[in-house]
C-alpha cells in the first residue's frame, strides 16, 4: 500500500477552505474472521473466531454463530466454512454493535464471478462494453492531485437492484479513515465524497449483473486504500449518503449475509 502525506501548506489551507458542511458521524469499525463446520442438515457443529476484543462483544457474536440454520447441505457430509463478519459501535466503550455485513465462504467452492485478470482489463477499461456476469472488474479512482496528497481511504456501501431497465445502484454508506485519528477525517468529508462516492458507483455500475447473479437484490461493498491502518477498530467518518425508497429495512436485513458456494441461510 501507498503511503502519502500531506506534503504543502497549501494544500492545508485547500483542505480547510472546503471544511465538510456534509453531515458526518464517527464509528468504529471491525471485521472479525472464523471457521465454523456445518452438518449436513445445516447446523453449526463446531467454530473458531477470533476476538472481537470486548468480551461483551465476543459472546453476542458466539451466540450469533450458533444460531445460524442453513438450508440442507448436497452430498449429505459436513462442510467447512470460513466467515467474515463486519461490525460496527458508535465508540470504543460501547457494547452494542451493528452487523454491517457477513460472508460466507465455504471451502473449495467456485465463486460465480472472478477477479479480472490480465485477460479482462480491455473490456474492464472499456465503458460501454456488454456487461458481464463473470468477472468483476477493479475499482478506479480519478486522477486529482489534491485527493492523492491525503492520507486518506474510503470505504463503500452500494445496494443494487434488478429492474426491467437494467441494475439500478445506489450508495447506502460512505467512510473516511486513516492512519491519523484527527481533524484531517473532519475536514476531507466534502473531497471524499466528491471523489470516491462517483468511484464507488461507477465501480458498481460497472460489475452490477456480476455482482447480482440473476438476485433481486444485494449489497455490496468496495474500499480505496491510500495509506496504511493497523488500528483493530478503525475510526472513521461517516458521510451522508443518498437515499432510496426502495432500500428497506427488510431489503437490508435479507442482504447482510452473502453466500459464496450455494451456502444459504433458512
């Protein structure tokens, strides 16, 4: 990974000259990993995760784990699974939490799309190029010097959907971070979002029919790091993202979990 700074006064002055007027809030963020072996039937046997690191925290999500039911299993033997979870909290003390988003990756199971390889950057630099199911194409942020100079990176949430004119996205949640946990996130919401909100949709757009595989609904995520974060819960800012009528509540309870491999949830 890159790591940049911010290397002029003028810029400085740049960054505070456009002080974000966008509304932004401050979470917390992790992704917690594991394996877990479900039965035949679709029960979890047995599964490892590593530490949250608040013991409140950690025993919702063992409880979480176990009461996952899955739908029978081809073959009639147990699989193993890895999973990722990505949570959530207002602050480091708190300990509630919000399931942003879990993937299920059973082991040795084929996913439906690829990462472009060296044989797909035509059509992934082509824009009007026929959409494919089979290869979902990088992420690409514009050329802006200012955007370069900050240590800053973005994590995106897109919920797309099937509609009779073709997939339709949108962005459900944008979030600054980076090594420095200070007034630069404060100050880069307006750049971020003018920046990688438009990259996040149109790395969206780009790979939507691939990311939804024939679904009525999904959501999705994509990040652009410029530097370097080792925090274990990563301060971030939240920036106001759009809205649509169509994302409910129940939309986003159906599409927190992802399977990967013919795993699915009851």
């Amino acid at each position: 990974m890159m790591q940049t700074s911010i290397r002029t006064a003028a810029l400085g002055l740049f960054l505070s000259a456009i002080a974000a007027t966008a509304s932004a809030q401050t979470e917390y963020s992790r992704r917690v990993t594991g394996s877990m072996e479900v039965s035949a039937a679709g029960q979890v046997l047995t599964y490892t995760m590593q530490p949250a690191g608040a013991p409140a925290i950690d025993q919702s999500l063992g409880n979480l784990v176990e009461s996952w039911r899955f739908r029978p299993l081809p073959g009639g033997r147990p699989v193993q699974v890895e999973f990722t979870l990505t949570l959530m909290r207002a602050s480091l003390e708190e300990r509630s939490f919000t399931l942003k988003r879990v993937e299920f990756f059973p082991q040795g199971a084929q996913p439906a799309a690829r990462g472009a390889g060296a044989d797909d950057q035509a059509y992934c630099r082509q824009a009007d190029a026929a959409p494919r199911t089979d290869v979902i194409c990088p992420a690409v942020l514009p050329s802006d010097p200012a955007l370069a100079a900050m240590p800053v990176n973005a994590e995106a949430y897109i919920a797309l959907r099937k509609t009779d004119s073709g997939a339709e996205a949108v962005l459900d949640g944008l979030y600054l971070y980076g090594p420095q946990n200070g007034k630069l996130l404060n100050r880069a919401v307006n750049v971020g979002k003018q920046h990688f909100a438009p990259a996040a949709l149109a790395w969206a757009n780009k790979n939507a029919l691939a990311l939804l595989q024939g679904r009525e609904y999904f959501q999705t995520r994509v990040e652009f790091v410029q530097a370097n974060n080792t925090l274990p819960w990563r301060r971030q800012e939240k920036v106001q993202a759009d809205t649509a009528d169509w994302l409910t509540e129940a939309v986003r309870a159906k599409t927190v979990y992802v399977s990967q491999g013919g795993l699915e949830l009851q």
